[in-house]
C-alpha cells in the first residue's frame, strides 16, 4: 500500500482484488471438495465490509480518501445457510461454484484493469506537468 492521497483508489483496488483472489482460492475449494461427506461451501465476505468504508459521504473521492484500509478486507466464511439437498451433508453445489468462479475472475480481471488504468492517469499527469 501507498501512502498518499494520490493513491486512494489503487489502495481500495488493491483490497478488491485481494478479497477476490482469496475467494478463487476458496471457491477452488468448493470445488475440490464437491464429493466430500459433509463438507460445507465457504465464501469470502468482502462487498459488506467495502459498501460500509466507501459509503455516506460527500462524495466518492471523500469516501475513498477516508476509507480505513486496516479493516478492508475479506473474511472467510462457511455457508451453513444453503440447504443440502443430499444425503452426506454436503452442500456444494457443482454448477453454481462453477458460475461464481467465472464471476469472480471476471471481477478480480476487471479491477486490475482498474489499477493499471489508475497508473495509466497518474502517469499522464505527471508527463503533462
């Protein structure tokens, strides 16, 4: 992380993408585990904790700037909530881990096309000035 203001963004993308790397991790997870005897999925809670940092100010910029980075990131959960619909427990759902991996690499891709455009833009500042 950097500490400047000119950074705040990068630092918030940095975040993103570190929540969204832990959850191919667990949803990886997910996956292996499908045949597994009572095995739950797990998930990674980010988008809570992120809506709360960048939430209820001014302005974007605002938020951005005031957002406490310590307690910007994922946490790792087990869903107990989805019902298992078969007989060992498990709750996995092969098709759906499936779709929410595609889903979260197309996020974790898209945020750090995010940063490199953000550099992009920075350098471009300091070129014209």
């Amino acid at each position: 992380m950097v500490s400047t203001g000119a950074f705040n963004y990068i630092n918030v993308l940095g975040k993103a993408a570190d929540a969204s790397w832990t959850r191919n991790g667990v949803i990886s997870n997910n996956i292996v585990n499908v045949d597994t005897p009572g095995y739950k999925r797990k998930d990674v809670d980010f988008e809570v904790y992120l809506k709360g940092a960048v939430s209820g100010g001014i302005s974007l910029d605002d938020d951005v700037a005031g957002a406490d980075l310590e307690v910007l990131s994922g946490t790792t959960y087990t869903d107990y909530r989805t019902a298992s619909y078969r007989l060992d427990g498990n709750n996995v759902d092969i098709d759906t881990e499936n779709a929410e991996l595609a889903k979260n690499q197309m996020k974790y891709y898209t945020m750090l096309d995010s940063v490199s455009q953000e550099f992009t833009r920075l350098k471009s500042v300091m070129k014209t000035s």
